[in-house]
C-alpha cells in the first residue's frame, strides 16, 4: 500500500494546524491581556464618569442655566462619546445612578443625556439593522422617559423580535402608565409569560386608572391579552368585570377558562358555582382542579351532594379537595361515608383528614 | 497469493472504515463549534439587557421545587442546604430527601434547622420506596422554605421521585445536594420556560463548572481558582469543551439528549405523565430526557430543551483516579442503557431531530467512539507488524490527530475567554495552554480506559450500579 500522497497531505495538514496552534497560543496571551487592562481600563473610567456626573448634578450654581464646571463637565462627556466603549460605559453609569437618585436630579440627569448628545445616539439605535441594538436604544430611551419617540416605538410593538416587541411595550407603560396599555388594541403577537411578569412589574407602579375599559381587552381576538389583563383584574381587584369573567368561563382557550376560575376564586365570586357545575362533566382535569379550589372557599351545606359525587374521583387532587371540603361544610356527612374502601389512596386521604389536618 | 489478497481487502475495509469514521467525527465537531458559536453569540444577545429584578417580587412567578437526594450527605448537608435555602427566587420550596442515609445527616437537619415531623398527604403519582421517619418541616419561620423527607434507601432516582411526589410546584429543579448554585440561578433557568409561547420548554440544563480549588464561603462561590492536580485540570477543559461547544450546539439543534444531574430544570406536568426517573438505570439523568422527547413526539407537541451557557453550578469533581474511572465508568453504562431503552428511536423518521440526529449521534460518536479508537489502535499496531508503514506517515497521523485535538480545545478556551472569563487570574492563561497539551496524555487514556470498563461492566458485570464518590466538600476547597 502507497501512502506518499496521504503522507504528503498529512504533513501538510500537520503544518497548517501547528502554525494556527502557535497563533492561537499567542492571541491567547494577548487577548488575556488585554481583557485583563479593558476591566481595569472600564473600571477606572466608570469611577470618572460616576464623579462626574455627580459634580454636575451638584455643580448648579443660581441664577445661571449652566454653570462653568457643568460646561466644562458636558465637554468632557461630549468627548468620551466618540469611543464606542466609554459610551457604553456613559450610557450603564447613567442608567445606574438615575435608579439611585430623586426628584429634581433625575431632571438634571435626563436634560444632561440630551445636551452630551446620548439621545441622538439611543434614536439612532432604532434605525439599526440588528434587532439587539433596536431593544437596547428602546430600553435607554425608556429609561431616560424620552416621549417624543412614541410614534417610531409604536410600529415595533408588532416587532418579529420578542426582545424588541417587549422593549417597546415596557416603554409604553413605563412612560404613559395605563395609557400607554393601549398597544394591546394593535398587538397581533403573543405576549410570553416572560413578557407578562416585566409588564405586571410596570404596572404595578402606578396608581390604577378608573376609566380604562379593561372588558374590551377581556374581549380581545389575542388570547394573550385577555391572559395579561386577567392578571391586571386580579391585581387592581376590578369586581366590576364580574359579568365579562362569568362570560370567560366558556372562553374556547382552556388556559384562559382555568386563569378565569383562579379570579373568580379570588373574588369568591359564587355566581360562578352553579354555572360550572352544570358544565362540570365537559371540563377538563385542570379546570375540575381549579374548581375545586374555588369550591374550598365557597362551598356550603348544599354542596354537599355535589362533593360525594367527587370523592371516589379518579383524579387524587380532587377526591382529595372534595373529602377535605365535604369535612369542612357536612361533618356528619362525612362521619358517615365509609372508611375502608378498596381504594388505597382514598383510605389515606381518610386517614389524613381524619387526624384533622387538611382542614 | 489468495490469502495475501484476501488479508489486503480485510486491511483495506478497515482502512476505509477508520477514514470514514475520521472523517465524519472531525465534521461533526467542526459543525457543533459553528453551531454553538452560533447560539452563544445569540444567547448573550439575548441576555445582554435582560433584568431579571422583575422576576423576584412577582407575584406571577411560576413555583420551583429545588429537589436534592442526599445519601450519606452528613459531613456537609447543612452547609450544603443553607446554601440551597439562600437562593434568590420569589416561590420556591427545597426539598431534601434523605434516602437512607446510614450516617446522621437527618439529626443533624433536625438540630441544625429546628425541624418537626408533620403529617403530610403524598399523592403518589410515581412510585417510591416507602418513608422511614417522615415529613420534617421547620418551626423556624426562616426555614418556612425547606421540607425534608426521610425515606428508605431506593437511589438517587428514586429519591428524585419521591420529591416530584412530594411538590406542588409547576417546576422541578433537581439537583445533586453538594452543588453550589449561583444565587440567581433559578431565575436564569426558568426563563427559556416562561419565553417560548409556540412550544413547550419542558427541561432546561445549564453549564456545570468545576469548584475544586475555588474559595467558597457560606455557600457563596467568592474567587474561581485554578487547580493543582492535572486530573481536575484536565477536567475543567474538558466540561468548557463539552458544555460550551458540544451541548450548547445541540440545544440550536433542539438535539439535547442529556440534561446533567448535577442542575436540571423539569416541568413537572410533563416529568409526572411520563413516569419520573427510571430506577433501574444509572444514567437516570439522559434516561428522563430522552423519555419526556420521546413523549413530546410521540404526543405530537411542539417543544423545546433548552441550555443555559451561563455558570450556574458548581461541583465538586473527582480528584483521584480511582474515583473519577468510577464515574466514567457509570456514565459509559447509563448511556448505554438508555439507547438500549430508547432505540425504537433510532434512525425513525418518526422523532425527527430526535430519532435521525441526536440519537444516531451519541450511538455512533459517544457510545461506540470508544471501542472504535480501541479498534483503530489494535487495527494501527497490525500495519505496523505487517505492513511496510512509513514511520514519518505514524508520526504525521499521530501529530495531525494530537493537533486537532488541541485546536478543538482552544476553541473552547477562547469561547470560554470571549464569554464568561471566569479565569481571571494572572498566570492561568499559561496554564490552560499547559493542560490542552497535556489532557489528550493524561485523562483521555482514563476517560477511555473507563469507557472500555463501562462497556465490560455492561455486559459481564450486570451487579454494579452506581460506584462510590467520596467527596471533600466544596467548603473545605
């Protein structure tokens, strides 16, 4: 067998991969290094930038819309902004202490990112190619509450990407508090639990609107803007929905007929009862559980009857809720039902209750 | 004249069998570096103005179980716990479940975190071995978190079923007892579950690092070192090839076959349907996995496994060589009982990615890649006895072979270096270059040895089971 042709290609290959070894080797050590000075180089410019900004904010001097030290300090940003890396470095302290201060200095704050000219940048952002860059402009802009923007933020609330869609929607409820959720009339994209909970988080902030008609987005064609506003009715406690809820209850997305059962149960809304027992053979699993969770705060004598049609459930959650609930609403009933059965999990949800806890 | 032309066409199959196998494990690795460069540039895109703030004081947030087995855990099972207890995530609950342990670990839980044993109805959805002593929750409303459940010794997989059996929780994050978790890990982990709304994110793993060496203090990982031992050295390059390049590219695929034990997120719904972990495999951590996959497919569900690259969690890894052959000897085992199990899946069209590319992959690259190299050596010290081999063609093969493997490894370190630079210290750069120089001399001849043992142990030594890992603990690092 000849191998001088496969020998020749080895040696080759040897070579080749020997040389990009030594190269590597060596950009190993450089960039090492080099990683090594950028921290230290960042650190240090971070802790000017920080002192900076906090002379400036201090620097006010009456009567004067600018005093020197503050132009003096706006040159030096101005400056710093030319380098890729120390703007992202203006833009991070920035963000980090407008989180840290109040009042009259998140002003001074916001009109000092216009005039080192940091805006421009972030409204450039927009226009970029990559959808990265789009969130990150959307999320300074958001964070330095710049309005003007609002019609160019609203064409991304449909955006392809999810980071940029959720960007633009903070930026709507961050800056116009509930005013702002009215994006949910235009959104034909999912809204991810993620995107729910930063939402949810927003909310939170602000005292709640009385005239926001939350019904029509409890209408809505997307399934998960009724799921977000769901959330909005059990955290602001909006009884008022009670009719549009009760409607939910047949919703065709079984995720929303389940959430709807966990409001209604929060409410005790007890309209609910009689309604999903008539369907009760029609439901799915969950939802029986769900139901049975709203049945531990609601259920009365009456209900009795309707819980022994339960106990022998093959679901274990809900023969146990029902032997829990009929043992809180009939004890007599109860006491009377069979302790032995051929089902051992019956017998030690029994045996559980029986030692009273559970209730 | 027939018999030497016979022997020269067995040569030559041989020949082309080794090429072709070269051939397509030089491609593959290749193609996962571009596909996990791939992912980790997006992933850190992604990631890059995330804040996961929000996350800890919602009152939305999905619940999480942290489960942990703990056999014969006494020497650092309250430390181990307390760090457990200090993650930082707004509904969780940790449950430790003692499986038997034969030392004191439960008395010292019970004296460390004031426990009392409560009446607790389990709804037995997988079968478990019975309790021992109970149910244990704290009187102290600081520990109002934590439940430990005391049961009779059934193994790790056993005890990771019955802590499905005892949540409540919409996830389960399971991991071994002795791993230090970041505090934001849970929040990391759960993300890739709450982002997807066309499929189901039903597990997600993260990256498993190596805590040998490091300065840990109160279950706080407070420096990253790098260690003495060339054993636990090479380690380390190897999981930052394997969890940086190999799995990270599968997770672009949706081709991830195994989740570590050691951190796993799991949604519950799905793990329970599927009958949790298999007690009588060793490789229980691939084995769910590939289960709730081939559920998935089976039930026709869009779905996801998802990967998180960041440095999450960090164990303990064997630092001797006894122990470390144990372990590999355990994970050449575990797969190959879980393809046995699962290769209804093989080549099916039917599991697509699943049952046409992951699969095929970790029979052909990880299962059999051992006995192949094994073949080739034998196959390579047969030509030169019988063949008039060029010695500067052995030494070229050998180099090219010898620096392939060093560039696939630089590959890693540099991943390693733009992404998460958890090496920092001055000096350790020299030394990772030293240890991608050694490894290939010092834990593949292990890592191939154990493999070979597994692969025997198999099939002529059906008793062994799990083999022993003394650990040090991580606070005494």
């Amino acid at each position: 067998m000849q191998f001088t042709l496969f020998e020749a290609v080895i040696w080759s290959l040897v070579i080749v991969l020997a040389i990009i070894i030594v190269i590597l080797i060596f950009y190993l050590k450089i960039l090492r290094r080099n990683i090594r000075v950028k921290e230290k180089n960042n650190i240090k410019y971070r802790e000017k930038i920080e002192k900076l900004l906090i002379e400036y904010i201090y620097a006010e001097e009456e009567g004067e819309l600018l005093s020197k030290k503050q132009k003096a300090i706006i040159k030096q940003f101005k400056k710093g902004l030319v380098s890729k890396r120390k703007r992202i470095i203006i833009t991070e302290t920035f963000l980090q202490l407008d989180q840290q201060v109040a009042g009259h200095m998140i002003e001074q704050m916001n009109s000092l990112y216009k005039k080192i000219g940091l805006l421009n940048y972030a409204i450039k952002k927009l226009r970029s190619k990559q959808w990265h860059i789009v969130a990150i402009g959307i999320k300074d802009l958001r964070h330095f509450k710049v309005k003007r923007v609002r019609s160019s933020i609203s064409k991304l609330i449909n955006h392809h990407r999810e980071e940029v869609r959720r960007e633009a929607h903070l930026y709507f409820i961050e800056l116009f508090g509930f005013e702002g959720l009215n994006f949910l009339d235009n959104l034909k994209v999912p809204l991810s639990e993620w995107d729910q909970i930063l939402l949810l988080g927003e909310v939170e902030n602000f005292e709640y609107d009385e005239t926001l008609d939350l019904k029509k987005w409890l209408e809505s064609n997307n399934d998960y803007v009724v799921l977000f506003v769901l959330n909005i009715v059990k955290l602001f406690n909006r009884l008022e929905t009670k009719d549009t809820l009760i409607d939910l209850l047949q919703h065709k997305n079984a995720e929303i007929r389940i959430k709807t059962i966990d409001i209604i149960t929060h409410f005790e809304i007890l309209e609910a009862k009689e309604f999903i027992i008539q369907r009760f053979s029609e439901i799915s699993d969950k939802e029986k559980v769900a139901f049975f969770k709203y049945l531990e705060k609601v259920a009365e004598i009456e209900d009795a009857m309707f819980l022994i049609e339960h106990v022998n459930n093959n679901n274990f959650e809900i023969k146990h809720r029902a032997l829990k609930i009929l043992k809180r609403v009939d004890v007599n009933l109860y006491n009377k039902l069979e302790k032995n059965s051929e089902d051992a999990e019956y017998n030690r949800i029994i045996d559980y209750l029986d030692v009273s806890y559970g209730v | 004249m027939e018999y030497d032309y016979i022997i020269r066409n067995i040569v030559l199959v041989f020949h082309y069998f080794f090429l072709v196998f070269t051939v397509l494990i030089v491609g593959s690795y290749v193609i996962l570096a571009v596909f996990s460069s791939r992912e980790t540039i997006e992933y850190l895109k992604k990631n890059s103005f995330v804040n996961y703030k929000d996350l800890l004081t919602s009152d939305v947030a999905p619940s999480i179980s942290i489960i942990a087995p703990a056999y014969n855990e006494s020497l650092n099972i309250v430390e181990n716990v307390r760090s457990l207890l200090s993650t930082h995530y707004v509904n969780y609950d940790v449950i430790i479940v003692n499986d038997g342990s034969k030392d004191d670990s439960l008395e010292k839980l019970i004296k460390a975190y004031d426990l009392e044993r409560i009446e607790y109805l389990i709804n037995q959805r997988v079968p478990t071995k019975p309790l021992r002593a109970g149910v244990f929750k704290s009187k102290n409303p600081a520990f109002e978190k934590l439940i430990v459940v005391d049961k009779e010794n059934g193994g790790k997989a056993d005890a990771l079923n019955c802590g499905i059996n005892i949540s409540e929780s919409r996830y389960l994050a399971c991991i071994d007892v002795d791993c230090l978790l970041l505090e934001d890990s849970l929040q990391r982990m759960v993300k890739p579950f709450l982002e997807y709304t066309d499929r189901k994110v039903i597990a997600s793993g993260g990256v498993i690092r190596i805590a040998n060496s490091c300065k840990i203090e109160d279950g706080k990982l407070l420096e990253v070192n790098y260690p003495d031992k060339w054993l636990e050295r090479c380690q380390i390059l190897e999981y930052l090839r394997s969890f940086l390049l190999g799995r990270m590219a599968w997770a672009r695929l949706n081709g991830l076959l195994v989740i570590s034990g050691a951190f796993g997120l799991f949604d519950r719904e799905i793990a329970i349907k599927v009958g949790g972990y298999d007690t009588k495999t060793v490789g229980e951590d691939m084995e769910i996995i590939v289960r709730m996959r081939r559920y998935m497919e089976e039930e026709k569900l869009p779905y996801k496994v998802a990967y998180i690259p960041d440095p999450l969690c960090w164990t303990e890894a064997p630092d001797n060589r006894k122990i470390f052959i144990s372990q590999r000897n355990r994970w050449t085992r575990g797969t190959i009982e879980v393809l046995k199990i699962h290769k209804k899946i093989r080549w099916n069209p039917n599991y697509g990615v699943l049952g046409m590319l992951s699969y095929p992959y970790w029979m052909i690259f990880e299962r059999y890649a051992p006995i192949v190299e094994v073949l080739g050596m034998i196959y390579f010290i047969f030509l030169i006895i019988y063949q008039p081999l060029s010695w500067s063609f052995i030494l070229g093969l050998f180099l090219l072979v010898y620096l392939f493997s060093l560039l696939f490894s630089f590959v890693a370190i540099f991943t390693e270096e733009f992404t998460y630079h958890q090496y920092k210290r001055k000096g350790i750069g020299f030394k990772l270059i030293l240890t991608v120089f050694l490894e290939p001399f010092i834990l593949h001849p292990l890592v191939l040895y154990a493999a070979m043992r597994g692969n025997y142990d198999y099939y002529f030594n059906k008793k062994k089971k799990w083999g022993v890992m003394v650990r040090k603990g991580l606070s005494k690092s």
